[in-house]
C-alpha cells in the first residue's frame, strides 16, 4: 500500500512539472526510510499535492483573466452589486459552489512550453476598499502562491499592448499579449505580478453609482431579443470585457419566415445594409472599450438579399430577433 501510494506522490510529480513543483512549496511532512508511514502525514502531503494540482497545473485557453464565478439567468456576471452606499464594494454570491476564479499569466516555461498560469479563486465574498471619490476605479485581485486572492483597485485603466516595456507609475498594470506576462508598477520598477483585473467602478463623492463585472473568458453573448430596433436610433449593448474586441458581430435570426428564410435562420452584420433614401451603406458596427453599436438607418435600417434570389428585400422587424457578440481575441 505504501508503495502504492509513494508511486502515485511520483507520478504527481511528474505531472506538475519541476517548476510548478517549486511553486507549490515543500512538502509538509517528511516521510523517511525505515519508518512507519503515519496515515495523517501522508494524507496531509496528498491533500498538498491535490491543492498544487487544482491550482498550479491548470491550463487555460484563454489567459490572464476572470474565468467563472456567480452568474444571472442570462450567463453574465454577477458578483458585482449594481451600487454601493460607500466608497468600498463587496462582491456578492461567492460561494463553495460558485467560487470567484482567475487566472494569471506568466509566459511559458522555458524546459517543459507548457503555460505558466497560477489560478486563483475566493469563495467568501471579497471587499474593495478605500476606492477614489469622482472617477473610475478599476478593481483587481493579486494571486498568491496557494491561489488565495487579494482585492486592491487603481485609478490608473490598465494597459494590454502587444509588447514593449511595462509603465512603471504606482497602481499602473501592464500586460505584454507577445509574452503573456503582466507587469505593475510602483513608482520606479514594474516588477512582473500576479494580477488579475475583475471589473470597474464608477464613484461618486461618498458612494459607488455603478460597477461593471468583467465578462468570463473575455467574451460576451448576449441572448436574442427582438424585434429589430427602428431606424432612426442607436443599436447597441455594453460587452464587459474591459478591452476592446478583437472580434464582434451584431446577429439576426428569423423567427417567422420571409422573403424564403426559415425560422432559424440567420445572418450576420456583413448581410445588412441600411437604405438612407437616396443612397445605401452598410450596417456601420463599432466597438470600443466599453460597448458595441451601429445606427440603423432611416427609413429602412435592414436591406439583405432574397435568401433564394439576387432580389433586394426589406426585412420585417417583427419577424426577427437579434443580438451581439464580443470576444476578446487574445
């Protein structure tokens, strides 16, 4: 059995990898030759080992950002509360079952290519506090080594660019997209960080007025709704990922036949034109940091093609629902 059991702590291991084995710290207990193996201690190396596992040999497929935790009936975050009577925020619904989890970034490692990532995740409610009065704060979390989490927040909007060197200003972060690698600065150095940005508030002089929560996995879907918007007004939706979209998309489906479309059917914003009177562009769909909108034309904001033909055909609003899509890219 102890064999056993000294072979599956090997293959663990191995698993890890020398790097993250580090990481994890020493083993709690010492087991030695010639000795009884005591049950509590090797239960206690095992449980180490598991807690090294779930948090340090992880890998995800997107990198440096808030992956799961509570979310609404549409599959959007929610663990932000909508204000706060204070200049501080508590998150809300962290629980055992729908813990708050990131991840952080830290390149590869150079033996083995595999990701360096360390996940962190909270299941108690976290606090930022001491926020600024009047401005935009945005709200991060540090990951320790055994993946607990530290809430702090800044002023400063964080920078993802594609690589060069990290801005060194206290409370300013920097993330190289090339290296995977974030830096935050304290006023003379930008030492690399385990940080990770979960969302944004706005202040008011005594109190928070609004919070934004990060979408998970850096992408938004939204859910169908209709009918199509008017022409003459604004269409759009805030994305939440707090970086603008490297991929975004405004999507139409049909849900009572026309012009030989089924239900079901669908198409993107590259399909629609808007017809203005005396001329026609297309739908002009742009992103930025925060949102994604067009602006449907006026009198008739959705011209496509006849789905069995080269005929121009007019949609119906009615017959239509709609949404938008962002992702993050990187």
């Amino acid at each position: 059995m102890i064999r056993t059991m000294f072979a599956l702590f090997f293959g663990v291991l191995l698993t890890i990898g020398p790097a993250r084995a580090d990481n994890c710290g020493a083993l709690p207990n010492t087991l030695t030759n010639g000795t009884l193996a005591d049950a509590t201690q090797v239960m206690g190396n095992f449980s180490h080992l598991l807690a090294c596992i779930n948090i340090l040999g992880a890998t995800s497929a997107v990198r440096q950002i808030v992956t799961s935790g509570p979310v609404t009936t549409t599959g959007l975050p929610s663990f932000l509360p909508a204000t706060s009577a204070s200049l501080a925020v508590t998150s809300v619904g962290l629980s055992a079952t729908t813990p708050l989890t990131v991840t952080t970034a830290n390149g590869n490692d150079p033996t083995t290519g595999r990701q360096r990532d360390l996940v962190g995740f909270s299941t108690s409610n976290l606090t930022w506090s001491g926020l600024t009065a009047n401005t935009t704060n945005y709200l991060y979390v540090t990951v320790a080594a055994n993946g607990a989490l530290a809430a702090l927040s800044t002023i400063r909007e964080p920078i993802y660019q594609a690589g060069g060197t990290p801005a060194i200003q206290n409370g300013q972060f920097t993330f190289n997209i090339g290296e995977m690698k974030g830096y935050l600065g304290n006023g003379s150095l930008a030492p690399r960080s385990d940080v990770v940005f979960v969302g944004e508030v706005v202040t008011g002089a005594s109190t928070v007025t609004s919070t934004t929560a990060y979408a998970y996995n850096g992408q938004y879907e939204g859910i169908f709704t209709g009918p199509l918007v008017a022409g003459g007004n604004w269409v759009g939706t805030g994305h939440s990922i707090g970086v603008k979209p490297n991929f975004y998309d405004f999507i139409i489906v049909n849900i009572t036949p026309e012009h030989t479309y089924a239900i079901g059917d669908t198409l993107h914003a590259a399909s629609l034109i808007g017809n203005y009177g005396s001329f026609t562009l297309p739908l002009a769909l742009t992103a930025n940091r925060t949102a994604v909108t067009f602006f449907a034309a006026s009198p008739t904001p959705y011209v496509t093609s006849n789905k069995g033909s080269a005929a121009s055909v007019t949609l119906t609003p009615a017959n239509w629902q709609y949404k938008f899509i962002a992702r993050r890219g990187w």
